[in-house]
C-alpha cells in the first residue's frame, strides 16, 4: 500500500487503515505546521534556550502541545497509486503546456509594446533625424512627430515630409536583443555609432583640401555642423564643411552661422594648414565667406 507523495514521510500503521466509502484512508501523525513540532510557540531564543509567548505558557493551541498532528489520508493500491500518478503527470504537462502558452502570448505582447514605445515601425525600422542640429530645431522635430531617445535621438518611425534626405534608418535587428520578459536592450556601440553618424564621423577624410596658404572662391560645400566651442581664446563656432568629394574642411570663427546644417553652400577662404585627426585628413581654412545658393 502507498500514500500519496504529499503525505510520504507521515508515521502511520498500515495495520489499522480502514474503509470508508470503498475507498482505504488511516490515521497517520506528522510535524505540526502551526509550532514546527515544537508543542509551544516561540517568541524569541536566548542564549540558545526557546522563550515560548506569554500566553497560555506558549501552548500550541493546534497540537495542544503534543507537537504532532492526527490526519486522516488514504491509501492505495500498487494499481491504484499508477494511475494517480499518471493522471498527476497528464495534468503536470497540461499545466505546463497552459504556462508556456500564456508566457509565449505575454512576451509577444511586452515585445510589440516595447518597439511600438521606442518608435520602430511594423517593418522594425527607426528614422534618425541626421542632422546635429536637433536641438535647435527641437520644436519643429517634434511638431513632425520625431520623439527623443537618449540611444537613438530625435527618431521617428515614418519619414515625414520634407525630412527625406535628412534621415537614415536604424534597423531593430541589428541594434536590439530581447531579454526573455520581452524588454528591449540596445547592444553595446549602439548610442556611439549613431552618434558618430550624426556627427558625420563614419565619413574619413582621406585627402586634404587644395594646397596651404591657396585662396579659393565659391566652393560648393555642405554644411555640416556648426558647434560653439570654448577656448583658450574664449568662444568660437567649429564650422565643419564637406565637398562634393567628402573632403573635409573645418573654420574657427567667431562669426555666427545662418545657413541650416546640411545646407549646400558656396564657401570662399584661405586655406589655414593640413591636419590629421583620428586618421581623417582635415583642411583649416580662414577668412571665410558662406554665401547660400539660390534655388
């Protein structure tokens, strides 16, 4: 005879089992769950000695201090015992099959969730606004619908219009894993690489502009960025320009820009000198005159 795998460790006497709507069931004793088997209830231990509750000298009032209980549990048959099994395993398998359902649905869901509140479309694609000056123009990116991220910046899940050439695309694939509650996380380098793409770092220079101490007129030239910068000379802006054939020149000056970033313009100047920087061939001009090209 055999108890089932609950009640396996109790102290009975299978001698005494009795039946009871057709079916076999014993006394059996076990620990008592409310005092641990202790027959009182413990408010503290001092110095290795158990000080039971004030009340009622601390009695367990559940085994009245015998420090087991009586159960009444049933017995089975070897046949008996095989088919419980088998049925408990059945319904195991349909718990599980029930919970990895709902997990699965879950994950599907936080996922969905996620891209939709980080801004990827259906296609798992981001729009990056392109340009460095975002938060100049913030207001008006946010008017097109681009939203903030502090790893993918001003982005928006549709190009909206007027913006076609002023984003690129950032793929969900190749930028995020998923944690297996279905949170995103951007992989390490993401932030870095959209940066250094905002900045036009991903475009190396590897051939100077024209030769030192040279003036040159009108140059057709896109305006890449233009950052205030604080010297040792006080403030001055950091115009980076760059040719029709991604050479790149760079002005210090004081003057204030009125051409928007990626603005084709015409550049006048003086060719400075001929650096290096982080392997990219730079051309320091001065003197210059930005004139806009009339459309």
């Amino acid at each position: 005879m055999k108890v089932a795998k609950t009640y396996q460790g109790y102290t009975y006497d299978e001698n005494k089992a009795y039946t009871k709507e057709g079916k076999l069931y014993v006394k059996a004793k076990c620990k008592c769950d409310r005092c641990g088997g202790l027959g009182i209830i413990a408010s503290r231990v001092e110095n290795g000695k158990i000080i039971p509750i004030p009340v009622d000298a601390g009695i367990c009032y559940k085994c009245e201090g015998k420090k087991f209980v009586t159960k009444e549990i049933r017995l089975y048959t070897d046949e008996e015992y095989e088919k419980m099994e088998k049925a408990n395993a059945k319904a195991a398998e349909k718990r599980e099959a029930a919970r990895e359902t709902k997990m699965k649905a879950e994950y599907a869901e936080k996922k969905a969730k996620w891209i939709a509140d980080e801004g990827f479309n259906e296609e798992g694609i981001t729009y990056v606004y392109a340009l460095s000056d975002s938060y100049d123009v913030k207001d008006e990116l946010k008017q097109a619908g681009f939203r903030f991220n502090p790893t993918l910046m001003w982005h928006c899940s549709e190009v909206p219009a007027g913006y076609e050439e002023k984003v690129f695309p950032v793929s969900l694939e190749d930028n995020v894993e998923f944690s297996a509650w279905g949170t995103g996380i951007y992989k390490n380098g993401t932030k870095k690489k959209i940066e250094e793409k905002i900045n036009g770092s991903e475009i190396k220079s590897t051939e100077w502009f024209g030769e030192v101490g040279e003036h040159f007129d009108n140059l057709v030239v896109i305006l890449k960025s233009a950052h205030a910068i604080q010297t040792r000379f006080g403030m001055s802006n950091l115009v980076k320009f760059f040719t029709e054939d991604n050479r790149e020149i760079d002005w210090w000056t004081t003057v204030t820009i009125g051409a928007a970033a990626g603005s084709t313009v015409l550049l006048s100047g003086n060719i400075k000198s001929h650096n290096v920087y982080d392997d990219a061939k730079i051309t320091i001009v001065s003197r210059c005159k930005i004139k806009e090209i009339e459309e």
